[in-house]
C-alpha cells in the first residue's frame, strides 16, 4: 500500500506492507477469528508471501490444508494507491501468480467433504480453472443439505455476453440461498435495474436471503416474509479494504449459529464498520468479543 495519495505507481514512493489480503482469504479468516471451523482452496508460491499469508490464517484459527503450495510460481500480489478523491489505482499480479492457477486437488477435496456450507467470491470466476472446484464443492456441500452462499462481487465487463464467465455465474446463483452483492452488483445479478424489482426477483427465483451492502449508508436484508436495515456504525474511514469481505463473513457466520437476520445484519454492521477503521486488508477482522464492545460503545451514536 502506498503511504501517499496521488495517481498510480509511475514514479518512486514509499510504501508500506506486504500486508496477507484476498476478498477470500480476508473473508475466511473472519470467520475464524468469530471462532468458527474454516477452511479456503487457494495456491500460494513457496515465498514469503504467501508464506505470510498462510501463516496468518493458520494464527487465526483458519484451516489452510487445502492452499496449495506451488514450486513454479509465485504468490499473487497486489499494489494500491488512494487518489485525492479516494478511488483507488492498482497493480496486479494475479492472473500469472500462483492464485491463477487454482485447481481441484485432493487436499481440496478433503476439505470439501468436511464441509457443511460453501462460500463462493464472484472475483473467483477471473480464475479459469476455478468452475471445476466450484461445481463439485457445491454439488457435495448441497447433496449433504448444506447451504450456499455467493457475493457476486465481479466486475459486470466480465459478465458481458454469453461467455464462460457468465455460465458460470448463473450456475451458482441457481443454487444460492443467500446472496451478498453491494452497489451495482444487484443489478448485474438480477438483470433488472430497480431495486425492489431486482431483489423480488431474485427472491422469486430461489434466493432464500438477499443482503444488500450500502457501504456508509449501512445495509438491509430482504427474506420472502421478513426484512430489515441497519444504518452503519459512524467511524472515520481510513481504509475501506475487505469491509465487504468481514461483513460477508460474519453474517454468513451468525446465521449459520442461527441468529437472526436483524441481529446478524448488527453484527455484519459492526465488522464491516470497524475494520474501515484500520490500514490493511485484513488487520481489521474481529472477534465477537470485540464487535461486542465496539457495538457498546457505539450504540449511542448510531
Ligand atoms: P468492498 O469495497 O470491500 O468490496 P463492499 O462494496 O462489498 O466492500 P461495503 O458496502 O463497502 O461493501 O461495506 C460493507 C459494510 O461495511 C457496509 O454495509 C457497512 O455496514 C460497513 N461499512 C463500510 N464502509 C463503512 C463506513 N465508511 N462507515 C461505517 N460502516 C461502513
Ligand atoms: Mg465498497
């Protein structure tokens, strides 16, 4: 992460890190910091990156038996600057790392076979050989009567036209009994532009459980028979990376424990609030200890 703001990486400057990231490993050490049995498929290179990476979601709890380690190539990596009015410029090495080359292997099939839910990250489908490992971890999960969840965080170019992408996108979310998109990516998922229209239809076609994710203006969920909002904890936001990611994470989390939409969408609330409050991807994921007294403490300002 570059400690300046300004446009791009065409010149010298300083930067801090490496910090572990991914929107799925981010999401999975989530859930295992809220102390709940997960495990992600994934490839690193035999470097310190990944090594980072694999260390610090072993340290949280996450099982890490199905992250391949690759003698050939090396870890993914990402490089990002904040403009002046807060967007930001990457530089990625992803697709030529060793997370492009994400398949199917027997640890992989280890994990699948332990597992009673499946989260799917929509950014996974830039991975080519990712439909096998999603097809089969989700016809196995749902063959057991487990549960599926999906955030269609894709870009929507990669979703233009009929192509393998799009097959793949529409394959999942046949199957998806909670779906987690934020901004645009309602629309792009339903098809429909309005969000009412979008999320009835989606509902209508399967969805058990839509949640949307509003960013600063908090998030809502929406259930055949129930619904509801919260607004967003008010923080100074320092870094809005893997917010999306820990919210996921821990409403998925909750409600497999069984709590209820409205006081899981509190939760969700609370993670996605608190780690904009720190620098680094995934240096702002919680306890429940933690969202239990970052919610005291700011229960009077919500
Ligand atoms: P990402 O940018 O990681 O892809 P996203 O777009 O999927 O995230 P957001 O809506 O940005 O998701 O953030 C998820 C949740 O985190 C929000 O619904 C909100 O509850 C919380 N959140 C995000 N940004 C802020 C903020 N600035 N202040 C308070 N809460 C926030
Ligand atoms: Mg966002």
């Amino acid at each position: 992460m570059s400690t300046s703001v300004g446009n791009g990486f065409l010149e010298p400057m300083p930067l801090v890190g490496p910090f572990p990231s991914g929107a799925p490993a981010i999401f999975i050490d989530q859930v295992a910091r809220l102390g709940s049995e997960a495990g992600i498929i994934s490839a690193v290179g035999d470097d310190d990156f990944g090594w980072l990476n694999i260390e610090r979601l072993k340290r949280d709890g996450a099982d890490v038996s199905a992250i391949a380690v690759l003698a050939e190539a090396p870890t993914g990596s990402a490089f990002v600057r904040y403009r002046a009015d807060g967007a930001r410029d990457f530089v990625f090495n992803i697709a030529r790392s060793a997370s492009g080359q994400i398949e199917m292997t027997d640890a992989a099939r280890a994990l699948i076979a332990r597992a009673g839910h499946v989260h799917v990250m929509g950014s996974a489908f830039a991975i080519g050989g990712i439909g096998r490992v999603l097809s089969e971890a989700v016809a196995s999960v749902k063959a057991r009567g487990g549960t599926v969840s999906f955030d269609p965080n894709v870009r929507k170019e990669l979703l233009a036209g009929q192509g393998e992408a799009r097959a793949r996108f529409e394959e999942i979310l046949a199957v998806s009994d909670l779906l987690l998109p934020s901004g645009e990516e309602l629309s792009v998922t339903a098809g429909i532009d309005e969000e009412k229209a979008a999320v009835q239809s989606l509902l209508s076609r399967g969805v058990k459980e839509v949640v949307l994710k509003r960013g600063a203006a908090g998030s809502s969920f929406y259930l055949q028979n129930d619904r509801g909002h919260c607004p967003a904890f008010k923080v100074e936001e320092l870094d809005p990376t893997g917010a999306g990611d820990c919210f996921g994470a821990t409403y998925v989390t909750c409600r497999r424990k069984g709590l209820s939409p409205a006081s899981s969408l509190r939760y969700a609330n609370a993670a996605g609030a608190r780690t904009v409050t720190r620098q680094g991807p995934m240096e702002g994921v919680s306890t429940f200890a933690e969202l239990d007294q970052f919610i005291e403490e700011h229960r009077l300002e919500t």
